[in-house]
C-alpha cells in the first residue's frame, strides 16, 4: 500500500512537472517569436512581464483590449455573467479659458509664459457617453510627468450621453518649459478606477 502511494506520488509529480515545461516552452515560443509591437501616435506600448502582450496566433494579430482602451482613451466594462467586453468612446472636447467676460465672450488660451501661476477653468462637451458614469477627474501634468495639482473631482450626479461641464483650477504652476497636459478621466459605475478619455495640451515657453 505504502509502495503504491510513493509510485502514486511520482507519477504525479511526473506529470506536473511535464505540464509545466510544456507550457514554459508554449509561453516561451510565443514571447520569442510571436510577439508583436503595438504603436499608438508614434508612441510605443510598453507590457510589463505579468501583462499580457500582443500576439500573432495563426497569423493573426491579437491585442489585449485594457491596453487597446487605455491607447484610444477609451471605457472599458467587462461583464462575467454573460463573458462580454464593452468598449465606450464618448467624445470630450475641452477648452480652457482665464477669463470670461460680462458679455459671455470666453477668451480660450493654450500658452503661458514659463513660471507663471494661473488659475483658469476646463470647459469641457461630452457626447455619445453610452454609459453610465458618476464622477469625472480633471489633472495637470507637467513636461517631466509630475502631477502638478491635486486632481480635482467632480460627482455627476445623473449621467446623460451629452451634457456641458466646467471645472476650475486654481494655482496651476507652469514652471518648466514644454508641454503641460490637462487630462480628463470618468468613472464608470461600478468601477473604482478613473480612465483617461481626453487630453489637452498646455504650452509653457
């Protein structure tokens, strides 16, 4: 009995270890040779080593869709009851102003004089919002990748496919030189996460 349960044991261990060098050598074929590059606005895509990168399987390019969401600043929502992944794309248009004048003129704006500090707002049009979202988060990120104020969040309280929307800022620094980029997240119900759906750029000379 006891001989059968050591014989067991390495019979087990046998085909373990056998399944896990098949799928080593799977995994590995498909990192050496089948990977491929995805390159969004001339920008490369980088995976870490727990992501899952882009692949050709029979010829065919397969994209991880989180990753496809996050370069077409996109929402994504994946529903395990039914195995079905959504893909939202509203249409955010922002424009910023520091001054709005008696008449209802908006002076727009896109550069500032380097080591200014400004306070200004984001007019931002949303449409073709299929889904339902309850809050937005407005950024600021500077030439060099640093948050330069404390993102600011706004809770929607009824979620509609278009509506207008204006977030002030108040002390945005502008003390490099280059580009500064005014991000615009959502927050979809039922997720914890913000994503990224439009940006704006901010030139510091």
């Amino acid at each position: 009995m006891k001989v059968q349960r050591i014989l067991a044991l390495m019979l087990m261990f046998f085909v373990l270890s056998t399944a896990a060098v098949v799928a080593s050598s799977i995994w590995g074929d498909f990192k050496g040779n089948n990977i491929a590059r995805l390159i969004v606005n001339e920008e490369t895509v980088e995976f870490g080593d727990t992501d899952v990168p882009p692949l050709i399987v029979d010829g065919k390019t397969v994209l991880p869709l989180r990753a496809v969401s996050e370069a077409l600043q996109a929402l994504v929502k994946w529903d395990n009851s039914n195995k079905t992944a959504y893909l939202y794309k509203p249409n955010v248009h922002m424009f910023f102003t520091t001054e709005v004048r008696k008449d209802s003129a908006i002076v727009p704006f896109g550069v500032v004089e380097r080591g200014k500090e400004a306070d200004f707002i984001v007019f931002a049009q949303v449409d073709n919002l299929k889904t339902n979202i309850n809050s937005v988060r407005v950024s600021v990120v500077s030439p060099s990748g640093k948050s330069v104020i404390t993102p600011v969040v706004k809770s929607i309280s009824e979620s509609k496919e278009s509506f207008w929307l204006k977030v002030p800022l108040y002390g945005v620094s502008f003390n490099e030189a280059g580009t500064y980029v005014v991000k615009f997240a959502m927050k979809q119900d039922g997720s914890n996460d913000y994503a990224v759906v439009s940006e704006k750029q901010i030139q510091s000379e």
